[in-house]
C-alpha cells in the first residue's frame, strides 16, 4: 500500500512532475549495491557525505553552531540543508546524510533500471533518466559539468555556517572545478564506477 502511494504521489504541476525521495537504500535495493554495477551504495556508505548528518551530532558542530546562533545543529534547518538529503524535510532521507538523491535528483521518476539504464546507448538512457527527474550532473554529457559545478558549490562555498576560519583549512577545503570534474580530492574519492 505505502509503495502505491509513494508512486502515486508524483503529481503533475503546470506540466511537469514532482517528483519524491526513495532514500539511498532504494537505490541499493534496486540494482547499485552489487559487484557487477560497481557497488556505489558501498562506496557512497564510506564517504564523508555519508556520515555527513552524523556529524551534526559531534560537539564540533554544536561549537561552529553556537557562533551562528543555532543551539542544536541536528535540528537546525541552515545545517541540514547541506548535511541531508532534501534538508532533512523528508522522513525517508533525514537520517541518511548525503544520499545518493541529494546529488542525482527525487529518484521516484527514474528509480527502476528502464528508466535510466541501457548499456547499448548510456547517454540515452542518461538522457531518459533526466527527463523522469534525474539531475544533469553527470559527466558523460561535457555540457552538465557547469550543473554539476553548481550543485556541488550550493553546499561546499565559504557562506555555509561551518566553512572553516583557519586560512590552511579553508585551502584544505576548497572545492574547485578541477576536483568536481574528477570527483576526487586527496584521499577522498566520490567516484562511483559504472560497469557496461
């Protein structure tokens, strides 16, 4: 029953659909937690932005918080907006971090594998995704790479509460193109391998 209604709920405004959050264990569930897809559900459980919602709890957030006025940065909407998925408004995502949707977009359009996957034409099937709902973050179409840019910079710009104040932090910290293109900085890898 809660499945029909979560598809269900995608309704059409002014033409276009809204789409929902599935969480990241949706995404697993679905077929990107196996060897033969490239185990991104794994590699995403070990990066930083997973543990990203769990480190509003540590008293190095309440610290960086206390000096932006917000008592308890788990519940402070400023601090989830960038440390969840969907800022924490949603049930399904507020505990996971930042999920495989924060980046690639509400996945109840283009959740299944025939609408996003086809091995004989990936961009295609890439551009099919997009059009259910998917992000244009992708690298396989040069052009999204400003959109990725965009997206990675909503979160990782010097405005955020908990941009660092020591100047060596901040060089430590700083996202540039060059690091979005290739998803990786020191040992930091948010790569997530295709397999064909």
């Amino acid at each position: 029953m809660m499945m029909c209604a979560m598809l269900f709920a995608a309704v059409v405004i002014s033409g276009r659909e809204r789409h929902n959050f599935l969480g990241a264990g949706r995404c697993s569930e679905a077929c990107h937690n196996g060897e033969a897809t490239g185990n991104q559900y794994k590699l995403w459980q070990s990066s930083p932005h997973a543990r990203a919602v769990r480190d509003l709890a540590t008293e190095k957030a309440r610290e960086i918080a206390l000096k932006v006025s917000a008592n308890d940065p788990a519940s402070n909407r400023e601090c989830l907006s960038c440390h969840t998925t969907g800022g924490g408004k949603h049930e399904i995502t507020k505990d996971e971090g930042v999920g495989c949707e924060a980046c690639h977009g509400p996945g109840s359009g283009y959740y299944s594998a025939s609408d996003h996957v086809d091995y004989l034409d990936r961009e295609g099937a890439y551009m099919k995704a997009i059009k259910k709902g998917m992000y244009p973050v992708l690298s396989i179409v040069d052009s999204h790479l400003k959109k990725r840019e965009k997206l990675c910079l909503s979160c990782h710009n010097e405005s955020r509460p908990c941009y660092p104040e020591d100047p060596g932090e901040r060089v430590k910290q700083k996202i540039t193109i060059q690091v979005i293109d290739k998803l990786v900085k020191g040992d930091v890898d948010l790569r997530h391998p295709l397999r064909r």
